[in-house]
C-alpha cells in the first residue's frame, strides 16, 4: 500500500489510471506521471505498479535527517522490479544528490533498480503507440482469423504492415474488418516492431520469438 496519499490540486493533474483487471488502480501527480503508467501499462501488463511505496530516510548535504518518497514501484515478472522517479528533465538537477543516492543504495538493498525518468524516456512514438495499441489488447477477435495472420507473416517476415494486409485481404473492404486482428496480436505482442517508431504502413513487422 501507499505510503503517502496524493492530495487533490488545483495546479497539476492528479487522478488514478486502471492497470489491468484484478488489480487496484494507481494514482498519479501529473500528467507525466499518468503518461508513465500508460507506458508501463503497456510494456509489462502483468507487472504490479504502485505509486509512492516506500519512505527513504536519508542524511542530505547539510547534514539534515529528512524523508523522500519515490513516485512509483513497478515490479515486472521474472525481471528486476523499478524504483522510479518521474520528473521534468528540466527539474532533474534540482534532485539532491544524496536523496539519488540514498534511493540507489535503498533499491540495491532490496534487489530492485533505481531509475529517473523524465519525459524524454516517457513520451514519443514508444507512448504514442502504446496509446493506440491499448484499446485493441482486449479486442473481441477471431481465432481461425488470428491464426490466418500468424501463418501468413511467418511467411513472409519481416515484411511491411501495408504488404502484410494487401497479401491478407486484396480487397480494401476486407482490411477493415480483419486490421483490428493485427492490431490484437501486436498489442498483445504475438507480432512485434520497433515501438520506438511511430505506425505506419511501411512499419516492419515479424512474429515474436
């Protein structure tokens, strides 16, 4: 559990962002923090995110006891679980260099990592598309369909996602109906390409390891 509540304000966006089903909500500062979350949402859907979980007690550069509480910890499956600052790059070098270090030192202890990410790490065509593809992860799609699309991209991958639909369904009006598929299987990664790239019809796409 939390263990500082976020308070309402009026001069940023506060609010709480669904992660996935069965899994309570996370509340967020700004909306560089809920953009974080999306992120993460969509890189590790099975990773547990919890805002602002653990109070460091630290000595600063003045010798003053204090306490700081990071914003988030995301503990992804069968990987190192994040530690994790969101801040403005423009406000990274307000960040004390002991409270840094006391977070470092406090994450190692636990096996986990600590991280800054500021909205250079945050938004781009990696939170863009992870937008986009969000609202297709749960799509009500056929199975015969899927397995049509996986067995065509193996192949012909790498191939372009305007090639890959053309070949699928040489009739546009078909391509309406069966984009929604791919859109499920790259968003539940069974199809990949490079998310730091923003989608288009000359995307690449192969089949996931």
């Amino acid at each position: 559990m939390p263990v500082r509540r976020i308070p309402n304000s009026h001069t940023s966006v506060t609010g709480r962002r669904a992660v996935r089903n069965g899994h309570r909500s996370v509340a967020s500062e700004s909306k560089l923090e809920s953009d974080f979350v999306a992120l993460m949402r969509f890189e590790y859907p099975n990773a547990q995110i919890e805002e602002q979980p653990v109070r460091i007690e630290y000595t600063d550069e003045d010798s003053k006891a204090r306490k700081y509480t990071p914003d988030f910890l995301v503990t992804r499956p069968g990987q190192q679980a994040l530690l994790v600052e969101v801040k403005p790059s423009n406000r990274v070098a307000d960040i004390l260099k002991s409270k840094i270090q006391a977070a470092s030192d406090f994450a190692s202890q636990k096996g986990w990592k600590f991280e800054i990410w500021t909205e250079k790490e945050i938004r781009g065509p990696r939170l863009e598309n992870a937008h986009f593809l969000q609202m297709f992860r749960n799509a009500d799609t056929d199975a015969e369909t899927k397995q049509f699309v996986i067995e065509t991209l193996s192949s012909l991958q790498p191939v372009k996602l305007q090639s890959l639909l053309e070949t699928l369904w040489p009739y546009k009006e078909d391509r309406a109906l069966g984009l929604p598929v791919v859109w499920n299987l790259v968003a539940n990664k069974e199809i990949t390409f490079d998310l730091n790239t923003k989608i288009c019809p000359q995307t690449m796409l192969r089949l996931a390891r």
